[in-house]
C-alpha cells in the first residue's frame, strides 16, 4: 500500500501550539491535506496523553484510529477525499546536556509501538525532570542516554533525531550540535537509522556528507497549527502498519518511496544572517566577516546551508541505488495567497482553497496526481502554478535567522497579466497596485548598538577587579542587573583553574534552591562534572550536611510534624496555646547562642519538646543552624573538622543574613578566603530576622576589600533612572547609583481602578495589548495594541503584588480570558484538601514509614474522631508496620475495622497489577473524593505518566508536594508575591495592589519598616527590562473589610517626567508637572 506519513508534530500542550491541534482537528486536516499516517506527538505530556487513551482505539498494529464517536464532520465548506487516517505514538524531547566539555542543545523524536511502552518511557522520563509544563519536555538528559531509556522501556520503539540542521537545537546545529553523530550517541549509534532533515534542508544538501549515507532521511512538517500538516511529509510503499514502517526505515528496498520537501530555501534558518539588522549572507560572505553582524557586529546565526558546507566532503549529492527521491512543492494556500495577492490565511484565500480541495480531493492530489489538464479547465492559473512547481521553476528568497524564506512561482508583474484568468477563478477583479516595482529596504546603514552588552562574553572592569582580587576577605555591592551571579561564577572558575587542588574546599552558599539549582547548571557549563566536587547550597543544607555525618538518619521536623510532635507532648494544648508555643519556639531559636548553659535557660516546655525530638532522632527544621552554629563554638574538634572542608567560601544574597548565619560566616572565616556579595537596597527579609546592619558589619573588618558592580544589563535606562530616584530617599542605602548599559528608555505606566475586580480586568487587557492580541475578540474590541511593541509571549510578563490574597482576582480575571499563568507559591492541586488523601494514600501504599502519612490519610474518614488520632499520634515518628503498630492502640472498633479496610485497600493497589490511573480510581470509592472533580481528573492524567510504577508516582508528588516554584520554561505569565521575584527578570512587569497599607504594608498593629517596604519596591521595578506597568484600587475587600486608600507613596517618589497616567480607556496621556500633588 502506498500512503503519505507525517510523522513530527505537536499538540495543544506545547507551547505556540494552536488549540485546534487537538486530534480531531489533526484528522480532519489530514484528509485535506491527503495524510493517511499522522504522528500524536506529545505522548509524554500527561494531559496529551490522556486524550490520546480517551480519543483513540488501536488498528493495525502499532498505529491508532480515531474511536467511531469521535470522528468529525469535514471542515464547513470542504468536501475531502474520505481517506482513512491513523495516528502513530510519537513525542519530541528536548535535550539540554553537557558532552565533551560543551552545552549540547538537542531535540529527538521517539515512536512506540503501544500504550504500555509509552507509560514505561514517560514514567521514567518524569523521575528525570518536568514533562508537565510543556508538550515538548526540556530535560536535563543526555541524548545517548535518552536512547538507552527507549530501548530498555520500548524495545520495539526507536529514536529518530530532529530537524538534524537547526542552528539551536539538534544534532548538527551550528550553536550546540556535534560534527559526528557518533559523538552524540555514543555507543548506541547503531541504533539510529533515520534522521529528520527539518524544514531548512533536502536530500540533496544532505547527500553531499558520506557520513550520512547509511541513513534513511524522512522530512516531516513539525506543525504547530494543524493547516500546517504536510508541509514535509514521507510516502512509503508497504504494509500498513508501525513494523512494517520502521523496517522500510532502517531499509528503505522494503518500502521508503520518497519524501515531500519544503523548497530549503523556505526555511527560516536556511542562510546565514541577522534578523533584527536584516542581513542575510551567503556562507562564503559570512567567512569573509568572520560571522559577525555588519550592522551590529554582534555574532550572526550560522544557518543550514553554511553548516552542511562545514560538514560537507562532496562537491556534488550522491544516492546509491534504491535511495529514496524527494518532491519539492509550496504550499496550496501559499500559492493561491500569491495569484490572490493576499495573505494564505485570508478570508479570500481560504474561501478558493476549499472550493479546489472539495473539487479534487486532497492537497497532494492536486500537487502530484491530478492532470494538467483537469486543473485548467477548473482555474488555468492554478494550473500553471503547479505545473512549474512539478518541474522546480520557483523563484526563491532564502530564510535566515528564525526569518521564513519565501518562494513564488510568478515573476514581479507577471500575475498582472494574468488578471483575466484570476477573475474568472475568484468571480472578482484582481486588487489594483500602486507599482509594478518590489518595494525594498536598503540594509540600514551602520549604527551605534545600544542594546545591553552580552554578559557571558564580555567582563566589565568592574567585575574583572571582582574576578580577580587577591584579597582574603572580600564584599561586593552589586546592583541589579549588574552580573552579581555572573561575577560570582567566574570567580569560582578562576580559582579553580589557578588552583585546581582547591576545588573539594569551595563552599558556595545561596539563599534558596533555586539559586543554588541556578548556579550549579552554570558551573556545569563553564567546568562541567567537576561542579559535583564543589558544595552548592543553602546554609539549611550546608549545617545538615554536616550534622549528618555524625547522625546519618536525622529526621528534619517541618511545620506538619512539627505540629503532630507538640500535640503529642501537650495533649492538653488548645490551638492558641499551640501557636503561641511555636512562636516562642522560633524566638528561641532565632536567639540561640553559643554558651553551655543556653539550653537550661529556655523554658521547661521548649526543653520538653527539644528532648523528645532528640529521643525520635530528629532535628526541628528552624533549629538546624543555630544548633550546628553552637556545635561549632563549643566543640573545637569539630570547628577544626569543618574549617579544613572549607577554604574558599563563597555567599550569595549576603544582605540577607541574620544573626546566627552571619555567626557561621566569621567562624569559617576565620580559615577560609571569603567573598561575599549582595545588595544592600534589596535587603528585603527582615520579617524572617534578617538584617542589614550584618553586611555593613562584615564591610568594616579589618583587610575587607570593598568592591563595587554598577552597570545595569537588565533594564531600560528610563527603569533605572526611576528605580535610582526611588531608593534615594532611603536613608540606609547604597551610595552608589546604578548605570544603564541600554540605551531605550522603556515605558512606566500607572493606573487606578476603582475596584480590585476592575484592577485585575484592565492588567488582563494590557496584557493583551502587550502581546498584540490573543484572539478574535482581542483585535475586535481593541485589545490588539498599536502594533509597536515587540512580539511578546506569555512568559515574558509578571504580575507581582505584596500580599498573596491579592492573587485571586488576578487569577480569576487571567482564567476567565483563557490566558495561561503559574500562580507561584500556592498548593500543588494534589494537595489541596478535598484531594489530599489521595496523596497520602499513594504514599501509604508506595511503602511510606512516616506514620504522619498515615494518620493524615486516616483523619479524611468518617469514625475517625479525636481520640482516636490522639492515639495514633503517640506512635514513633518512623514505623516500619504502621498497621502492627496501631493495633496495639486502644482506639475503638469501629476505627480498627477502617484500619483493616484501609490495610486491604492499600494491599489491592500495590499488587493489583492494574495502570495507575485504573487502581486510584477504584480507591477513590473508599477515600470518598468525587471521581468527577477538576483536580481528580488532573491527578488521574498525571498518574497515567507512570503506567504500573506505584513508586515512580509518590516520589514525584513527594517531590513535589511543597509550594509550586517559578518554572522560567512555561508559556504563561508569572503571578507571584514582590518577595518571589527576587532574582528573576521579565521584560515586563506589573505591580498591582500599590495603595498606602498594602505597599508599604501597615495593617493593625502591625508597624511597618518604611525603608525595607521602599526597598522591596524599588525590587519590583528592577525586575522589568522593557516596561513596568503599575496598579492600584481605589476600593478593596481586604480581611473582611473594604478598604478605602489612597495611592501608594512611592508612585509619588518616581519622576513625571518618566510616568505615563493611564485612564479607563488605556490610551496613554503623559503625566504633567507632578501629578502626583493631586493623586496623593
């Protein structure tokens, strides 16, 4: 059977991927197009492919079909050959890795044959790194060892590089690719047998590399919008089915026909060039200028053709006997936009389009079965068009840079006489134009480039002093934007590079993981496993590190077991005395100190629960510093020990010391080189016992050398500008001022609502504004913006506040507009407590020994009262039997008899041998959460990632049960408290909420710190590179009141002369001479 295959595509679950790519709409554009093999793409997504289980019925074997029920009606207007459509398994993943002391950057896309082998493969890919935020994972995985995974979980599957040309991501790719696919895969090489050649290659360009010759090389359309299908595409000749497919692969005598090229030239990253200067170069032309930009001199993006001559050892194609051919075609819309004169996905254009695909059947039939002849005698225009497209007489504009190329089968004015024939084929006249000449853009001339330098390859005096000093103690103040994390690693490379006996005594401390996160996965770049030798982390982590050498099954007690601990010792406590307890706790913990008789001074209930965590072998999360500070001072054996781990130490954040860490730093000073760094205008923490006055202390030492970073690579100079005047009115500051390396001035904006509700409404339609529309209605009821800002996505944009309750207009206005966002700091929806259970549950059963788990999975169930959790709370922190335990308790029979079916319960799920989702959905009667809700649905698709492996899917939510973090590679906007935007940057940023008691905060007895609340502001503000959009509400529900409060002080401390005064209406109006004197 001959059948056309497009076997690389997307789903709704990547990003920029058009709703209607759903599989539906994937078979009904199959059948125009004339596709009878598609792939799902996306398997690993569990949302995709919980759709893929619902939708699709297995067919012949190893393909899919869509069930009866599912199957829609033709496109309205069309009337496509009804050919039968089948789907494949397929996903793309993206690699990014460190090989042969290089950042890899690659895409591969993996088939499986059945269900089962695609849940092993993504359960295994999701105890790796994150496959739900994205269609197409990012995952820290080498491509070898991404083969290896889908030979070991589908030995019937393979791995078929991607697009193998992209400059940025692939096996060729100029940016992060190999010369050798060797290189890449190793030892498992023998295993690929097919590549993608992408958009920007054919055959021909690849025949001229010998090394590729014993590939087969299959082109695919990668869409991401389902008209888009076919724009590349494979035509076998075989059996019908997945096996029969993949051997025709691996030898194309059995069956591997042809390929349906784009013309190369189409694709946007064919030539050399720089797209924001509109050069675009021949490969020759680009070596005569080293690669650098004439216009810009910044580096340019090497393309295929260039690439392909790099690796090139023939100065013509060769094919061996029965190699497969290829056809080269353009698209039908495009061809029909171009004898139309319009765009391909006009009204105009796609009202002719359908009218030819109901007349002929299918795109490829047009293209490559339909006579000549049948075509002029429907549209002689179109029929000249293909037929010059079947003998290759295009005209052709390369692509470069991301730039799509465009080719056209009519010369400049050739169409004009044509016009008589393109009236009888549309009923209309032809649109009249104003010249029979191309309009062109001369390349501009050269200029002065005012964009912010690249940081990763150019150092500043300033840094290299920082990089470089020889000094024992150093303190650097650097701003934001200034290269703070930048600074800090090179410094690290430096002296590891000038002292490579060092590297196991470099201690490197940062305030949160993902700091930390974010500095190894630098230093793996710029050392690569060498990083692994060097201690990266929080100062929690340091202390316990080290505690555990001594006590290696510490048990660290959180708020919950924190919680269970205090009940179990006071079981008299109500819950006020309960929390007061625990704040007293903490006070004590804060005011540790380092004398023998400290603990005896504290009171008899504090030494109480202190003795009985030591009993359970557990340390109290908040003590874990203070008490290894105090270790150190009192026990000299021990300081020695750890001054002889530590030579060169390393801070991070160091403006956010409180007392106890800054005791630690001058204990390991005393031994080590230190260089700490920070910013004392973003000390932002006192609440949590920061403060300020450590990082000035620490300045002041004898032989601290005091440095400073002051140039601003993150933000527009009018931002800067702003922020600077903003924090001058702290008395406690910096002196000084940041400077702006852009040269744009940027945009401040601000606006006053009348209510929270109206607030939240106008930030949704600035963000559509911003973004140049998100739809229909966006364009229709002038959300569109003016079409002057630059492209911007949704990942682009922050919504920061001060408070987290402001969150939820925020959220619910974003929701009610289909606009993706990640709510940072809220609960992961699985443990949310109408599905908590659950998650215990899952964890009960995969073996857990914390009888916590237990007893909050018990406290869901009916005729489990007080008493009875009373008693199970007495039981030992760790049991390795809960339910042995237990049932020497003294607790009722009616609880004893949930035991037991509790016991049997989590018994069945364990051995039952069922998929994931089909065992939790039995357990769901007995939890008694509604198999229905939102957040069931949501926990059953991610359960069915990991198939059958029970323990697979509690380490996941185990992992991820804490508070949801900011994750930079999801394709939605940012919402997020001022205080966790720290260290990240957007090109835009709003700020909602700014009214006096919210921002500064002052509410009840509460007494705010002006200059931390100004501080945390002026954080705010230097988050943004290119916009800072900021909000207020004239009234607002607050705590069960309505607030009524004027505009925040500090929009007043901003120039006029930088602030744009929005109204209602959103259309800017500049600020005159202080306004501010009438706002506030």
């Amino acid at each position: 059977m001959e059948y056309i295959a497009d076997l690389h595509i997307h789903s709704p679950f990547s990003r920029a991927t058009s709703k209607l790519s759903d599989l539906p709409g994937l078979y009904s554009w199959a059948q125009i197009k004339g596709i009878n093999l598609i792939g799902t793409g996306d398997f690993t997504h569990p949302g995709w492919f919980s759709r893929i289980k619902d939708l699709l019925e297995p067919a012949e074997p190893g393909f899919f079909k869509l069930k009866d029920e599912n199957v829609p009606q033709a496109i309205p207007g069309t009337a496509p050959e009804p050919i039968p459509v089948r789907f494949v398994l397929s996903a793309e993943i993206s690699s990014i890795y460190k090989r042969h002391d290089k950042v890899r950057k690659v895409h591969n896309i993996i088939f499986a044959p059945d269900l089962e082998s695609a849940e092993r493969i993504n359960a295994k890919l999701a105890s790796i790194g994150n496959i739900e935020s994205d269609g197409r994972p990012i995952l820290g995985l080498d491509s070898r060892n991404l083969l290896e995974i889908v030979l070991e979980k589908a030995p019937e599957g393979f791995l078929v590089p991607a697009h193998i040309w992209t400059p940025w991501f692939s096996l060729f790719g100029s940016k992060s690719g190999f010369d050798a696919i060797e290189d890449c895969f190793g030892d498992l090489t023998g295993h690929i047998f097919a590549l993608e050649t992408g958009l920007s290659s054919d055959p021909d360009m690849n025949r001229m590399i010998s090394a590729l010759d014993r590939f087969s090389l299959i082109s695919n359309s990668d869409c991401h919008s389902p008209s888009k299908l076919g724009r590349e595409a494979n035509i076998f000749t075989t059996s019908f089915d997945f096996f029969h497919m993949r051997e025709a692969l691996k030898d194309p005598q059995k069956g591997f026909k042809e390929t349906i090229e784009f013309y190369p030239e189409e694709g946007k990253y064919h030539m050399d060039g720089h797209r924001k200067c509109q050069v675009c170069l021949e490969p020759l032309e680009t070596r005569k200028i080293n690669a650098v930009c004439p216009v810009c001199g910044k580096p340019l993006t090497v393309g295929v053709a260039h690439r392909v001559m790099e690796l090139a050892d023939r100065d013509k194609p060769y094919y061996a006997p029965d190699t497969p051919g290829f056809k080269s075609l353009i698209p039908l819309a495009e061809v029909l936009g171009e004898i139309l004169g319009c765009g391909p996905a006009t009204k105009g254009v796609m009202t002719q389009y359908a009218k030819v695909i109901s007349r002929f059947g299918s795109e490829f039939n047009i293209f490559f079965k339909t006579p000549v002849e049948d075509l002029k005698q429907f549209t002689p225009v179109l029929a000249e068009a293909i037929q010059r497209i079947r003998e290759n007489k295009v005209i052709r504009k390369p692509g470069f840079d991301g730039e799509f190329g465009v080719i056209k089968v009519f010369e400049e004015g050739e169409l004009d006489s044509l016009a008589g024939q393109i009236a009888l084929f549309t009923g209309k006249k032809p649109a009249q134009k104003t010249s029979g000449k191309t309009k062109t853009t001369p390349l501009p001339a050269l200029k002065k480039n005012c964009a912010a330098k690249d940081l990763e390859k150019s150092i500043n005096p300033e840094q290299r002093k920082a990089i470089t000093s020889k000094s024992r103690k150093i303190v650097v103040t650097a701003g934001p934007g200034t290269g703070k994390t930048f600074t800090l690693v090179e410094r690290i490379k430096k002296q590891i590079a000038d002292r490579p006996s060092s590297i196991h005594k470099t201690c490197a401390i940062t305030f949160t993981n993902r700091a930390a996160s974010e500095m190894k996965e630098r230093l793996e770049k710029e050392i690569g496993t060498d990083c692994q030798k060097i201690f990266i982390g929080t100062f929690h982590r340091f202390c316990l590190d080290h505690l555990r050498k001594d006590s290696p099954e510490l048990t660290i007690v959180g708020d919950e077991t924190r919680n269970l601990f205090i009940r179990r010792i006071f079981p008299d406590w109500n819950k006020q005395r309960q929390t007061e307890f625990i704040s007293t706790l903490q006070t004590f913990f804060e005011d540790f100190t380092a004398t023998e008789n400290a603990a005896p001074k504290a009171e008899a209930a504090i030494i109480c629960y202190l003795d009985e965590l030591e009993r359970q072998g557990a340390i109290d999360l908040d003590a874990v510093i203070p008490f290894f500070v105090n270790r150190l001072k009192s026990n000299p054996a021990l300081r020695t020990a750890v001054s002889e781990c530590v030579g060169n130490l390393y801070v991070d954040e160091f403006q956010d010391m409180n007392k106890t860490q800054y005791e630690l730093v001058l204990l390991l000073a005393g031994h080590a080189e230190v260089f700490v760094i920070g910013d004392p205008d973003q000390a932002i923490y006192g609440f949590r016992g920061s403060d300020l006055e450590f990082f000035f202390r620490f300045s002041n030492l004898p032989e601290t050398e005091k440095l400073k970073l002051c140039r601003n690579y993150r933000s527009a100079a009018g931002l800067i500008e702003a922020a600077s005047t903003l924090i001058s009115h702290n008395t406690r500051k910096e002196d000084s001022r940041l400077h702006p390396e852009s040269c744009d001035q940027g945009f401040i904006e601000y606006f006053q609502a009348p209510t929270a509700r109206a607030e939240a409404e106008f930030v949704v339609k600035r963000i559509e504004q911003l973004m140049g529309g998100i739809s229909h209605f966006s364009m229709e009821s002038g959300r569109g913006g003016d079409g002057k800002t630059p492209e911007t996505s949704f990942g682009d944009i922050a919504v920061l506040y001060r408070l987290t309750r402001l969150a939820d207009d925020l959220a619910e206005a974003l929701e009610r507009r289909g606009i993706p966002f990640q709510l940072i700091g809220g609960t992961p929806f699985f443990m949310k407590p109408e599905i908590r259970p659950l998650y215990y549950f899952i964890q009960a059963a995969a073996g857990s020994a914390f009888s916590a788990d237990f007893t909050a999975l018990l406290k869901s169930r009916k005729g489990v009262g007080n008493v009875t959790i009373k008693e199970l709370e007495k039981l030992p922190l760790r049991c390795d039997d809960f339910f042995a335990e237990a049932a020497s308790l003294d607790i009722p029979r009616e609880a004893k008899a949930l035991f037991l079916c509790l016991e049997s319960a989590l018994k069945q799920l364990k051995t039952s041998g069922m998929s994931m989702p089909e065992a939790l959905i039995n357990a769901l009667h007995y939890l008694e959460i509604p198999a229905g809700s939102h957040e069931t649905k949501r926990l059953l698709e991610l359960a069915g990632v990991f198939g059958k492996d029970l323990h697979a899917l509690a380490r996941h939510l185990e992992q991820n049960a804490r508070a949801t973090v900011y994750d930079e590679r999801a394709e939605a906007v940012a919402l997020m408290t001022t205080h966790a935007a720290k260290g990240l940057e957007f090109p835009y940023v709003f700020i909602a909420g700014l009214e006096e008691g919210l921002l500064p905060y002052n509410y009840g007895d509460r007494i705010c710190d002006i200059e931390e609340e100004r501080r945390l502001f002026y954080v705010g503000c230097t988050r943004a590179k290119n916009g800072l959009i900021l909000t207020s509400s004239a009234t607002r529900m607050l705590f069960g009141k309505n607030m009524i409060e004027a505009p925040s002080r500090f929009i007043g401390e901003i120039p006029s002369s930088l602030l744009t005064v929005l109204k209602t209406d959103t259309r800017p109006k500049k600020a005159k001479e202080n306004p501010q004197m009438k706002l506030f």
